[in-house]
C-alpha cells in the first residue's frame, strides 16, 4: 500500500499522507464528492480532480500488483525465476512490460519452433547464433536425421531459424526498444480499400492519407479506425521511407544482440532470421498492439471531450422556478404543448396543428394565447427539432397577442427528449400521458433545471460526444457517471422536490435508496429535517454521513438544512452562535462573518481550520449555486434553413458541442455550423476550451455553406474573409491551422429579431453534423 501511495502521491505532486488518507476513506466506502467536500481536514485539501485520478489509478495499480504476483508465481512454479527476474517484474511500471517480461514462459500452443528444439536442433540454433564465423551448412550437416523429418541441410537450418526467431521475438527489452522506435519514427498510413472508393465516400480525406502515427489527433485516429472497421479503409504503420535500402528495425534488433554482420560465413544467415523475426512476429504484433494503444488513447481524449461538454450542460444556466410552456414542434403529427409549475408538476397538455398540411395556424396561435394566459406562463421552451423555426415563428406571433404578462421564448436541445419519453421512469411518472406529450414535458422542465432533468436521461443520448458510439462503452458510462455524480452534488438537491433519478446521483444513495425516499415522502408528507433520513428504509448511519451534507431542507425546523453546511459539523455553527449572541436566521447570509469572529477558539481536535473555515464560508454564502445566470442568445429572422444562410452573414449563436478540432455552434438552421480551433481567436490555442464552451453565446460569421454535404463553415474572428472558392477550408483533415486573410468588419450586421436562442445550448451537434 505504502508503496502505491507514494507512487501516487508522485503522479499527483502532492503528499503520500495525503494520499494514504484519500485511499483509507475510499476504502470505507466514501464517494469522492463527499471526501472533496467534507473531509479536506483528512486529506489535506485534495480537490475532486485530484480525487477521481487518485481513485482510478488505486485500481489499476493494484490490478498490475495482482498480475504481478500471478506472473511471478507461475514463472516459479516451472522453476525459472531468478533473482534478476523477481526484480525486473518487480520494476515494472505497467501491464504491458510485465506481459514482455513474462512472454517467453506463458504457456503456448505447439509451435514450429518448439518441433525444431523437440527434434534436436537448439543446440545448432545456439552455436549460429552465439557465433556468426561459423558456416550453417557445414553445422547442418551433423543433423540430417531422416527420422525426425529433417531430410537435408535446408530443413535443419529452416528449424534452426524457427528456434531463433522465437527467442529474437521474446527478449522483454528488445520488444521495448522496437515499441519505442515505432511509437516515435511509426508513419501511420490510411488507404481506401480497392473497388470500395464510392461507397467509401464519406472517408475520402481518408483514401490516401499519411502522418506520423505520434502526431495523429483523436477524432482522426477514430474516424480512421471507424473506416477500418466497417471495411472501406486498410491502416498499416511503415517505420522507413518507402525504398529504404535498410530497415530501421532490422538495424536495430541486430544492434540490440551486438552483432556486426559483414562478410562472415554465417552473416546472411542470421540476417534472414532478423528479417523474418521483425516481418512475422514483432512488426505484427508490435503494428497491432500500436493500433490498439491508437485506439485506446483516442478513446480517452474523446471520452474526456464527452465529460467536459456534459460538465458545461449539465452545469448549464438554470432559468429558476418559473411556469413553463414547452413545445415539441412537428410538421404532419402536430406540436405537442405542455405547461409545468415552478417545480414542474405537470398542469395541462394540448396538441396543435399549426403547419402543413393542416394549416391550422391562427387556431394553433389561440391555443398557445389561452394556456399563457390561463396558467401565467413565464417562459416558452421549444424544441430545436424539425419544424422547430417554424414553431418558433408561431409562438412569436402569439406572444405579440398578449397585451401583458409576455413570456420570454427560449429554444432548447430536444436531444434525448424521446429516450426519455419512452423510458421506463417516464411512463411510472406520467402512466396516463401520451408518449409525444412526455417530451413536451421534459423540455419545459429542462429550460427550468437542466441538470434535473438530464440526469433521468442516459448521458450517451444527448449526443455531446465525439465518435462515442466508437469508444468503450464501460469506460464512457463510468467516466460520465462520475461527471453527473459531481455536477449533482456540487449543486446540492432539494430533498422534497428530486425524482428518484436525480436523488440515485446523490453521494452515497444508490437507485434503492432514493426511490424509498420517495416512498416515504408520498407515505409522510414532505421531510422538515435532515435527519428524519435515517428513518428511511436502508438509509443507514453511513449513508447518511455521506449524503446528508447535499440534500437541502427549504422552510425546515433547522435553517442549516438548507444550507451546505453539513450535520456533523452543526455544533461549530452553535459555538458561532454563542459568540455572535444572534439567532441562527441572522447568521446565515452575513457577509465578512470571518471578521466578527475569534476563529481559533472554534477550532478544536473535532474540527480543524478547513473544516471551520469552510463552515464559514457557507454560512455566508448558504446553498450557493455554482451555475450561471441565465442568459439567452438571438436567432437571425429570415435564416431558418441551412439554404438561407449566405457567405458574410454575422449571426448570433450558441456553442452546442466542443472537439478537439474546433466548436459547433447552432445557429437556428438546423445544422451546426464548425468554428475550427484556428478561428476561434486570433491567438495559438492548443485546446478550444480555452476560449469557449458549450453553453457560450457567441457571434459568428459564415464563410462557407455546402447545402448538399450539410457543413456550414464558421468563424469567430468577424474580420475573416471568406476563402476563394477552390481554396482548402480551415477544417483540413491533416489538422493544419491555416489563418483566413482578414478584411473589415461586414458594413451592416443582420438586424436580430426575437429571443428565440437555446439558453441551456442542449444541442446534439454531432447527431446532426453529416460525418
């Protein structure tokens, strides 16, 4: 343990102590938001970023010690373990050397060269090997044995070179040198498979494409791999130029073995051996485990790029308990209306026909005038589907009805309102409502609280991600189940309004546990107290610790319930109280609370300076919530189509997604459009999350519509000019970031009508980009 820690503790530059800690409370059951939140004393001030690696990296690390042991054990049991090998296996520092180290005694099926020891030719393959002065067909001609199939000197010498090549192929420290050399110099090669050029149209960038294997980007790698897999693309790594005399490889291996091969009688052989050891075992095995790691790597960045863009939703601005309209805009079958209250309890649903071919336009207007008026909508969420602009108009001309009270229209991602719709929780929550109605529903409520109303949906359909149906499915579910997990605490959840999705993201519930909460607040009316949890079946003492401290009471018997100050830390609230004389509801909210008070004399062996200090900070700040103000964007009249969108135009938008290549942005045409990383500022930026993020409002400029391919090229830097045509886009598949040639700023920016933008930005822009 000790020494995982320290290993650890290096990886993260922070203390072994601190990382002793983090691993003991891990190990008792504690979630890494309730260790970030309420157990800084412990750990010294580890963050949750810290906490998540901390907790990822345990596992594997003590995987790697298991496989270990295994490897060590089974290399004693067949009485080969030396010294020198205990310590090698030892050193390792991940699974894969130590798979090297153990290569040469896994158990393995019958092979050519284990026949060619069987007939007696190791210790020919042995002496040709440990001295290329001597001539191999002279030394053959000892081991002609018809018997054992080895009829002339070409045979002997054939099981030599088996015996040879097996033992070239299994030297730990050669493989990791050849591992090295390919990672470094390896030239990753993509061509399109012969007779398959038209139906692999969409790989095209593709068909005769070469880079460095150590420079290829994630989303190329995938989209490579993608096209490999589905039998359009053929990926092959070369070490050396096309032509090369000598192999880089092949100079190697002979180096690693310190030979020195010129005229000696045995050089030409032990050069055929070093060629077929590198072209039939290690260049295959080597070009397989490099596309594998390719693969796993590429994976990670686009799993990471599917955390943050749900980080930015999730976290997205909440509008706040306000009546609620949404609107599930469709064409033939009709706009399906839903109104919610406040906390989003359901009032009334309807379905209008307001486009072709029903054409009930001024009928649809009335109904939309008569649910505002009824129900005092505040907002008006509609889905950015097909016919979402079209809607859009609608409800613009229904407000204008209004004489008062005028809600505010916002557009809204419709993405996963459908799974949602038909999942499993929807139908027990709304048994009696038709399944188009549901998602009405969601999108009102997600304008209301996005996080709320996301977490009841599977993170993967709201379609943020990059090549996410590519990668892992385990390692994505895990990676964005920590993300939702961190997003719901940091925010905190009311305990007498969450659905039992939202209150399973709690840290220490599970699915169990918050659906009998739910049981008991049906069964008993709504909690007053935090502690009335513990007498919620299994919400035991240890679930309780962990959870406690991110569930809030509003209007309850303790003003601290509402807060993020957790239970066990209440009596340092009581000393506060004491030494201010004031009743609690004058404590809560004050600001320079610090300042008033003798600080050292709350601290104590219970409660250290963190802890006092951050009860604190809470208290002057109770419930905070970590999200933005809510804003909205400006959709341009007129431009609802990708048709209608012209070179030049300067265009108001929203950030839907964000790739490693650049950021898509919704513009209301139901397409998004790309803003490649070299158009988003005029300075370098390795990563586009330095300047932007989904959620952002931005202006944008078009520089080039392909209606046919749907791709909408946009920038952020309004003085571009748009490229002449012929010239290669900003988007290249090779990844160069060419800057557009400036011009003056557009003479006249298109007049914004409305406020139709998708606030919370729920866009699924890779669902609708045309890959």
């Amino acid at each position: 343990m000790s020494s995982i820690s320290q290993q650890i503790a290096d990886e993260l530059k922070v203390k072994s102590v601190q990382v002793q800690a983090a691993i003991s409370l891990l190990d008792e059951g504690a979630t890494v938001p309730f260790i970030a939140r309420y157990r800084k004393e412990a750990t010294q001030g580890l963050d949750d970023n810290h906490l998540r690696f901390l907790a990822q990296r345990l596992v594997y690390l003590r995987e790697l010690n298991e496989r270990k042991q295994v490897v060590t054990l089974n290399i004693e049991q067949q009485g080969k373990l030396t010294d020198q090998l205990r310590k090698a296996i030892d050193l390792a520092e991940n699974k894969t050397q130590v798979e090297d180290i153990y290569l040469p005694f896994k158990p393995k099926r019958r092979t050519k060269g284990q026949i060619a020891i069987e007939a007696g030719l190791e210790p020919l393959a042995k002496a040709l090997f440990n001295d290329v002065h001597l001539d191999p067909e002279t030394q053959a001609k000892d081991y002609v044995n018809t018997d054992k199939g080895l009829d002339d000197t070409k045979a002997v010498l054939e099981g030599a070179s088996f015996i040879l090549i097996e033992h070239i192929a299994e030297q730990a420290s050669l493989i990791q040198k050849l591992r090295r050399l390919m990672s470094k110099q390896g030239q990753l090669t993509s061509t399109v498979v012969k007779g398959k050029n038209n139906e692999a149209a969409k790989y095209r960038d593709y068909f005769d494409h070469s880079e460095k294997l150590i420079k290829v980007p994630s989303h190329r790698a995938l989209a490579m791999l993608r096209g490999r897999n589905e039998g359009f693309l053929q990926l092959s790594i070369a070490l050396d130029p096309e032509g090369s005399v000598v192999s880089s490889a092949e100079q190697l291996i002979a180096e690693h073995f310190n030979f020195r091969l010129t005229q000696q009688s045995g050089a030409s052989f032990i050069q055929r051996v070093i060629r077929l050891a590198w072209k039939t075992k290690l260049s295959v095995s080597l070009e397989n485990e490099a596309l594998g790691n390719l693969r796993e790597q590429s994976e990670l960045e686009a799993i990471k790029v599917f955390a943050k863009n749900l980080t930015d939703l999730l976290m997205a601005a909440p509008a706040g308990e306000k009546v609620t309209l949404g609107l599930d805009p469709g064409l033939r079958t009709g706009c399906k209306l839903a109104v919610v209250d406040g906390t989003g309890k359901l009032l009334a649903t309807n379905t209008i026909f307001p486009h072709a071919p029903q054409n009930n336009w001024d009928k649809s207007m009335r109904t939309i005038v008569n649910l505002c008026r009824q129900h005092k909508v505040e907002l008006i969420a509609i889905g950015n589907g097909t016919g979402s602009r079209e809607s859009d108009k609608l409800v613009a001309e229904a407000i204008q009805m209004l004489e008062k009270n005028k809600p505010t229209k916002v557009m809204v991602s419709e993405a996963g309102a459908s799974v949602y719709s038909a999942s499993e929780f929807a139908a027990e929550e709304f048994s009696e409502l038709d399944v188009s109605l549901r998602g009405a529903v969601s999108i009102a409520r997600r304008l209301q609280d996005p996080l709320a109303e996301l977490v009841k949906i599977d993170p993967k359909a709201i379609g943020v991600g990059q090549y996410q149906h590519d990668v892992s499915q385990s390692l994505l579910s895990q990676s964005l189940d920590d993300v939702i997990e961190d997003c719901v605490n940091k925010v905190g959840v009311d305990l007498n309004q969450a659905s039992m999705p939202l209150l399973s993201r709690v840290s220490g519930l599970n699915k169990t546990i918050a659906q009998n909460i739910v049981t008991y607040r049906e069964e008993h009316g709504r909690f007053n107290a935090r502690k009335q949890l513990l007498k919620v079946a299994r919400l035991g003492p240890k679930a309780y610790e962990q959870s406690a401290g991110f569930l809030r009471v509003r209007e309850g018997e303790n003003p601290l319930d509402m807060s993020g100050v957790h239970p066990e830390t209440y009596p340092i609230v009581e000393q506060i109280i004491a030494q201010l004389k004031q009743p609690i509801e004058d404590v809560i909210g004050q600001t320079n609370l610090g300042s008033q008070l003798s600080m050292a004399s709350l601290i104590s062996d219970s409660f250290g300076e963190i802890t006092v200090n951050d009860v604190v900070t809470e208290l002057e700040k109770p419930g905070r919530d970590p999200r933005p103000e809510f804003k909205t964007a400006t959709f341009q009249e007129g431009v609802e189509k990708i048709t209608d969108l012209e070179e030049g135009m300067i265009l108001e938008g929203v950030i839907s997604n964000v790739a490693n290549f650049g950021a898509f942005v919704d513009i209301g045409v139901h397409q998004d459009g790309l803003v490649h990383i070299s158009a988003i500022t005029d300075k370098f930026i390795s990563d586009p999350r330095e300047i932007v993020k989904a959620g952002d409002i931005v202006k944008v400029k078009v520089l080039e519509v392909d209606a046919d391919r749907k791709r909408i090229n946009l920038t952020m830097r309004l003085t571009d000019k748009a490229p002449a045509k012929g010239q290669q886009k900003a988007n290249k598949p090779n990844g160069h970031q060419n800057k557009p040639k400036q011009q003056n700023r557009s003479k006249q920016k298109p007049k914004p009508v409305g406020n139709a933008a998708m606030g919370n930005a729920f866009a699924d822009a890779f669902a609708k980009l045309k890959k």
